[in-house]
C-alpha cells in the first residue's frame, strides 16, 4: 500500500532531510513518517500520540505499508517517552499553537532539534512564545488544502520579534497564498477588534495591541499589491 499525503502534510513533510530521524508528535494517523519511509527520505521514525485509538491504526497502517519495522510509535503526552539522542527532527503538524508550546516546555531539548511546526490557531502566542525563548521561524510557507490555507514553520536559534503579525520569510518569498492568508487575517482581526470595542467595559490593552497587529497586517497586504 503506498501512500499518498494531502497537500498540507506534502509541504509538512518537504521541510524533513534525507537522512533525518524524525518525529511526529500528535501524529494521529502516522501518514508523514508513513510516508517518509515508504519513500527512502527516512530510514527510522518516531511518531508520538497521546491516544490510543490513533496509535492503534498507526500501527496498522505501517505494517501494511511494510514499514512497521522502522517505525516506533509511543502512547504519551507530546515528547515524554522519546529519548532526546534518538531524532535530529521534531514536527508538529495539525494542533494548537497553546499544545504545541505546552509540549516543548516539557521537552526544552527540542528546540535543538530541526523543529518543524504546522499551528493549526494560537499562532501569534505560539511566535511569541518561541521569541521569548530565542526561537526564530526560519523559513515559512502556506499550503492550500481543501479550501483552508495552512501556515508551516521551520524554526531553529535567532532572534524575531515576538509581536510581528506576518513571518518575514513569506514576504521575501512572495508566497503566493500570502494575500488571501492576509485578508483572512484582516477580516478576523477587524471582526474581534469590534467585539472588544462594543464590551461594556473595554479592554483598551487588548484594542491598542489588536489595532498594531491589523496595522501589520494592512502593510504586508499593501506590500503584496506591488507584486
Ligand atoms: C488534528 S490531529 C493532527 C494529526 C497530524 N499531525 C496531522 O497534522 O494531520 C491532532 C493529533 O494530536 C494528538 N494530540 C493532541 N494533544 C497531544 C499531546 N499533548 N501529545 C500527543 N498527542 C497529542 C491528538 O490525539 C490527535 O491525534
């Protein structure tokens, strides 16, 4: 059985080495180290999920593949079982911005590893949180998948600003999914920007920090119209 993987976790899995050793944490399915052994990109996987049922039909699926041999699935909380000197490459694909840094505080090491990051929501707290720690998103790039766009990092040592609205490296690229990625953004930031002007009591905190990240957000989309 080969396998073929949606647009989004193609781009996912385009970010990984040959040679590397990866894994996925929250791999659900396992198709990306599926995948990535199905084709010779990688010799051994890791994948990691916190529940069983997915784990189950991981299992399943690489043994059907033939390549159940040369991947190890782990049932845990992100990270907890996989020995530090076992990967050179971390992913997390598919969950929040919140789980995502929850399970790199609890795993610090891999943020020495080649860290491969697809947030579904949370995305500027998760920049934010990578900042603070010295994290920089190193390159990026938007798939298109039935109809959603989805944002994918790698992010390795550097310094970026925690507070930037849009990575640098989708601008220098001129990623051709930035301008409806943008405006997706402007419509949800202007529609929250009402909500928390209408409250009875506004929070003038939040209005003043969502009124810098629409301003961001407007200038990277007046950018993109000089293309
Ligand atoms: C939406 S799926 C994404 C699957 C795959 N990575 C992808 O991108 O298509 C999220 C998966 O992460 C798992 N998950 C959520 N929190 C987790 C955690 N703290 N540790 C391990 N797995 C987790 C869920 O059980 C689920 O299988």
């Amino acid at each position: 059985m080969l396998f073929k993987l949606s647009p989004r976790l193609e781009r996912v899995a385009a970010y990984v080495r040959p040679g590397a050793v990866p894994v996925d944490v929250g791999t659900d399915h396992a198709y990306v180290p599926i995948w990535l052994l199905q084709k010779g990109i990688c010799a051994r996987a890791y994948a990691s999920d916190n529940k069983p049922g997915p784990l189950r039909r991981a299992a399943e699926d690489a043994a059907r593949s033939g390549v159940g041999e040369r991947l190890t699935l782990w049932l845990c909380d992100g990270l907890a079982l996989c020995p530090p000197e076992a990967v050179d490459t971390v992913i997390l694909a598919g969950m929040g911005g919140e789980t995502m840094a929850h399970i790199l505080s609890e795993a610090p090491w891999a943020l020495e590893r080649r860290l491969i990051l697809q947030p579904q929501s949370k995305i500027p707290e998760l920049r934010r949180w990578l900042a603070e720690r010295s994290q920089a998103v190193l390159d990026a790039e938007l798939a298109g998948d039935a109809g959603r766009l989805y944002l994918i990092w790698l992010v390795g040592p550097g310094e970026m600003d925690g507070a930037a609205a849009v990575d640098r490296p989708l601008l220098e690229k001129r990623d051709a999914l930035l301008r409806p990625w943008l405006a997706e953004g402007i419509k949800r930031a202007r529609n929250s920007l009402r909500g928390i002007e209408q409250a009875k009591l506004p929070d003038e905190a939040a209005i003043k920090a969502l009124r810098a990240h629409l301003e961001q957000l407007e200038h990277a989309r007046r950018e993109t119209l000089t293309w």
